[in-house]
C-alpha cells in the first residue's frame, strides 16, 4: 500500500527563533512602575499599541503588569494614547503613464483651496405665494378685527373667546 501524504502544515523547528526573553526578568524586576515612563515606552509601539506577549517575551502575568502600567502612564500623560505617524507615498513617478488601467481622460484641472461661497442671497421660488399683496399693510386694529371671536384683555393679558 502506498504512502499517503498528510495534508496541512509541517512544523518546521529549523524555521522558529529562539524565545525572547523578557526586558523585565533580564533586568530583575518584579514590577513595572507606571511613573518610569522610559521603561513603560519599551512596551508600545511606534504607534503606542501595547505590545504583544511574543514580541516582548513576558509571560502573563508581566503582561498583565506592563498593560496597567501603560494603561495608568497614559492617564497621566507620561505616554501619549496615540502617535500619529506620517509617511510618504512610494515613489511610483508622477503617475503621467497610467499603466494598464488605461487613460482615464482629461478630468479638468481640479481648483487650489476652498471651494467659493455664493456673493448673494439665493433667488425666491415661483411657487411661493403669499395670502396678502406686498403694497397692503395691516395696522394692529385691522390685524385684531381679523381674528373673530376672540378678544385680547390688554389689561391683564388674557383671552377670552366668545362662544
């Protein structure tokens, strides 16, 4: 009967590197102090993420002492929540050939800034119509005979309607 290969990944030993060793046990300590903000940097990254048990070489316990003691300098502002990182596009040419994407046509050339703001006010709608002509004006008492049934109380501000 012949041989039949197993499927799946072969653990290669040659290929892993020897474990790292952690910064706290090389240097003997048994607590990571929030307020030593240069040993509390070895554990964030460039980007201030809390690094990885496998890439420090804690165990979890020493992990779970090097996250609080971010967690607490972060609070303090000993270290920044977050770094922004700025990087520069890879240098592809000034893109003038575009490759196999094909031309994408003259767009027009696109305005510096921002965009500009209307000067005036924006024009009134046909459909608006109003219920008296502009030339007619109503004084107050014109404006009261209008409303029938109720009348005002100057006195002490009240209404009363007549039913």
């Amino acid at each position: 009967m012949p041989k039949v290969k197993k499927r799946g990944k072969t653990k290669d030993n040659n290929r892993r590197a020897k474990k790292k060793v952690s910064i706290l046990t090389s240097e003997k300590l048994d607590y990571v102090d929030w307020k030593d903000a240069n040993l509390v940097r070895r554990f964030v990254s460039e980007r201030s993420k809390i690094r990885a048990r496998r890439v420090t070489g804690n165990n979890a316990q020493q992990q779970k002492l090097c996250a609080d003691a971010v967690k607490v300098a972060r609070e303090m502002a000993l270290v920044p929540y977050a770094t922004r990182v700025t990087s520069q596009r890879s240098g592809r040419g000034d893109r003038g050939d575009r490759g196999d994407r094909g031309d994408r046509g003259d767009r027009g050339g696109r305005a510096e800034g921002p965009a500009p703001r209307p000067s005036a006010p924006p024009p009134a709608r046909d459909d608006e119509e109003n219920d008296a002509p502009d030339d007619v004006e109503l004084d107050n008492a014109a404006a009261v005979a209008e409303v029938e049934g109720v009348e005002f109380n100057a006195a002490d501000g009240t209404e009363s309607s007549e039913s």
